[in-house]
C-alpha cells in the first residue's frame, strides 16, 4: 500500500510521541521533531508508509545514541497482557468455536494500540477484549484460514507489536500443532514492535520457534529482511499477517497471506474498502 | 502563550487540509507539505502558535500565487450563519438575559469549528447551539464584562472567523450603543479568518463600524499589525477577542481584554486550566 499525504501527518505525531518517551527534555525532542520534519521533507513517498516510518525512527534512535524510547512501555504492555493470559486462555477453552475466539482475541491484541498512548487504562482494555468478542467481522475470511491452517504444511505467523504477542500466543496453541508453526518478530526494535526480547519475555519462545526477520522496518518490508527470512516467507505454504503495518507492506504479496487486524486509521479502512474500528480477516485473491 | 510541540504537529495538518482545499491536484499538494515541513524545520518555536501559522500561511498563498485555499468554506459558512441568524436573533429576543444568550451564541460561533473541516452538517450546528445554551461556562467573567462593556465608552471587538462574525454580529447588536463599539477584521485572508469582505458579505459593516488589522497573521500579533490598529488597540477602553488564536496571541496582553472562546485543544484548555470543550468568558487579572 503506498503512503497517502495523511501519512506524514501521522508519522510527525509519532515522532513527537517517541521523543517523548525518550526523554523529559524537550530541547531534545524539539532536535528531534526538527531533524524529522527536515528529514520527511525531501523523503520519497512513493513506499509504503512503515517504509517511511522506518526512516525516521532510524533518525530518532540515533539522536538518541541507540536507545529505544519505546522500551519501558513495552515491557509494561508485556506485563499487562501477560497477566491477562489466564483469563483469556479461560474464555477460548469455554468458547463453542474456540480458534474463532483465539482469532477475535488475536485482532484484540491489536485493537488495544498499544503504540497510540502509554496510558493504559486497563478497563479499556476490558472493554476493547468484550467487544472484540462480540462485534462481527466486517471481512470474514475465517472460514477459509481455518481450512487452509488445517492443510497448511508450515505456518508463518508475522508478529505485530510488544504485549500484542500474548494474545497471537493464545492464536497459536489453538493452531495446533505447534510443530508446523513459525512466529516471526522485528530484527531491531522500532516503534513498540515486538522483538525476540518480548517474545522471550512473553513465554511465546516456549511455545514456538521464534525467527527473526532481521529487519529494523514496521511491518514486513521484505527486501529490508534477512535472506534467510525471504525464504522462510517464500517457502512457507500459509502466512499470517497481524497489523496495520503488515498490511501496509504486503497487501500486494502472495494469495498465501491472510490479515488479522483492526482498522485503526482512515486510510487503511479506505484501502481495505471498511469502515474505521472494524475487525477483519482479510484475505486477497489475485486473479 | 508560547508554541508547544503538538502545536508543530497540528499545524503540518492544517497545511494539508489547506492544500487540499486549494486544489485536487496531489502534487500539488505535496509540494506544499514539503515546502512546510522545511520551512517549520527550521522555524523559531518562540513565539505564539499563530506565528508560525502566518509564516506557513504564507508560504502556501505564494505556492498558490495568492489564490486564497479557504475563499469557498469562507463563503459557505457566511451563507449558513446568516440563514441561522433569523432564528438566533429570536432566541435571544425571547430569552430572560438576552446579553448571556447572545455571549453564548458568540462562543457557539466559535465552537462551530468552521477551520476544521469543509463538511458542514446542519444537525451539529444546530445541536452545538442548543449546547452553547445550556452549558455551564467553566470560567464565567460576564458580570465584569458585563459592567465593562457598560462603563466603556469605546469597545474594540476582535472577531476571529468567517461565519463566525455573523454570530458575533448578535452579540454586538446587544451591546449597544453600537456607536462606541469598533469591530477588528483581518488585512489580508488567512486560514478561514474574517476579512472585510466576509463583514461585508455579512451584514456586519451595516451594524457597526469595521476596521482592518492590517495583519495576515491568525489572531492578533500586535508587532504586526498597522500602526494605525496599534493605536486604536492601545486607546480602547475595552477590548472583546473572540476564539482561540487571539488568546494565544494577547493571552499577556493588557488587563482590559476579555476572551470568548471555546478551548478546542488540550494545549490551549491546559494554558487556560479548563478542559478541552469548556466555554470561558476569561479575563486575566493582573497583580
């Protein structure tokens, strides 16, 4: 999916939000927020938007010195979700269509942004996993993922962000069996994107293999990731994708890539053809 | 008030609306928001919010060759306030204290948000009047106004928007004698601010006497405005300044200026100490 204008605007609030987090001086987030603007100026918006993204938060933790402002609201969302896990593991296993249940609570995960605030309002998320449960898909392709998991060889299942990677862990131990299973995080942290640092942290490494995709990008910008990741990708049999940015980066990519995610952004839910707010199971047949 | 970083990010999204009102043309519009994003690289964060608009405002008329992005809106919300006015004036003729109904309406006129968006839905204006009515003001200072503007023997009303002005045009028709009363328009056209053609277009120089500011720049930098403005501003007994840019920009200004507005972000609702959607009638006392 290309960059839209409405991008930019959205990329400089998320900067400002990252030096933020950084750092309490703002004589270094206005450095920040200055070196971002002049950066995305001459910036090529032809790639998709976590390519632009990418860019600038490569800036930012230079400026920062390699340091990861996103860390510390990372692991509190690991925290969170974690101790959430027993309940919802309770919900799946008294639900009548337990991976249906496993799926809603997958695109819950990431539903409750965690990369929109560091607030956590922990009824909102309350809310956020009932109403998951309830509100119908918009694009429900569930039919088919569960036919092509069943016949799935090997499954790669893409990583979106940091306490999100709790509620895939309950996606994949209903995606028996485990064996034939693959979950692939960031190489590097950017923005609260997981890595195999929450994986560890998260008991997701206990469950199943855990691969790098060696790249420092939003999303799954595929010539950024690591040989060995692109044939992964390439050999797999069934993929899937959870959040916007995987959606961004490869909603041109193979018919073997199912979406899990939430529409959180106008521009998305324009491109998906749905409403903002609205869960889907998207799946793209070329052809 | 000094510019605080949100006020960077909403400003880049202001450019691009405003690019987007001026043509369809992408590249077009691109070539603005990348023109802006540079030149508010490097721009000083000293000043009031409205300074930094000016400066993008301007460069945007002169990638534009001084076409005027908001000269439709602009045109629109005067024909929508003047139906409205009929009714309004109604309103408050038949209410118990006709000076507090049409202080109201002035700030409902100010909440009908007419920069942010070309969409104007009939039923939210008519809801947000009916709002203005009701709502508690979170800071009251009519009784000093209302004993200002009654011991006053000139009042200089600084009126803020297109549309706008017609609602303040009530408020004036209530603070009579009109003849003591100037009200303050913008020199040239910027965002979607009241100039003498929109007074005109609205009945209002039939009521009152309108000037000129001789400024572009949102709100009221006083530096910048004629000197011939400077002078009436300085010898006024009293001065009304309508909606949020002349509040960033005269929030120091002498003990004789009253604000009507509606705090429609947190930057300035925290500035004020109000929550974003308050109503204020706000008056700073000195020492």
């Amino acid at each position: 999916m290309q960059a839209y204008l409405d991008c930019v605007v959205c990329l400089v609030r998320q900067c400002l939000d990252a030096s933020r987090m950084l750092t309490d001086k703002i004589e270094i987030q206005e450095k920040i927020l200055r070196q971002v603007l002049l950066e995305i100026s001459s910036m090529s918006f032809e790639q998709s938007p976590p390519y632009m993204a990418l860019k600038v938060h490569r800036l930012i933790r230079e400026i920062a010195r390699d340091g990861d402002p996103y860390k510390e609201v990372k692991e509190l969302f690991n925290r969170v979700a974690l101790e959430l896990y027993p309940e919802l593991k309770e919900k799946i296993k008294g639900s009548p269509d337990p991976l249906e249940t496993a799926v809603r609570l997958a695109i819950a995960g990431n539903i409750i942004d965690f990369a929109v605030s560091g607030n956590l309002d922990r009824n909102e998320v309350e809310k956020t996993i009932i109403n998951s449960l309830q509100q119908p898909l918009a694009i429900n392709k569930l039919p088919q993922l569960r036919e092509a998991a069943r016949e799935a060889t090997s499954i790669l299942y893409l990583g979106d962000n940091a306490g999100e990677v709790v509620f895939d862990r309950l996606l994949i131990e209903e995606l028996q069996p485990a064996a034939k299973i693959t979950f692939a995080v960031k190489g590097h942290p950017v923005i609260n994107d997981a890595t195999m640092e929450d994986a560890v942290a998260t008991g997701l490494t206990q469950v199943v293999k855990v691969v790098s995709n060696g790249s420092d990008a939003p999303g799954t910008i595929l010539e950024l990731c690591s040989p060995e990741f692109q044939r992964w990708f390439k050999n797999t049999d069934l993929i899937i994708a959870k959040g916007q940015a995987n959606y961004e980066t490869l909603s041109e990519a193979a018919e073997k890539v199912y979406f899990l995610l939430m529409a959180k952004c106008p521009v998305i839910a324009r491109d998906i053809g749905c409403q903002v707010g609205d869960m889907v199971v998207l799946h793209k047949n070329r052809g």
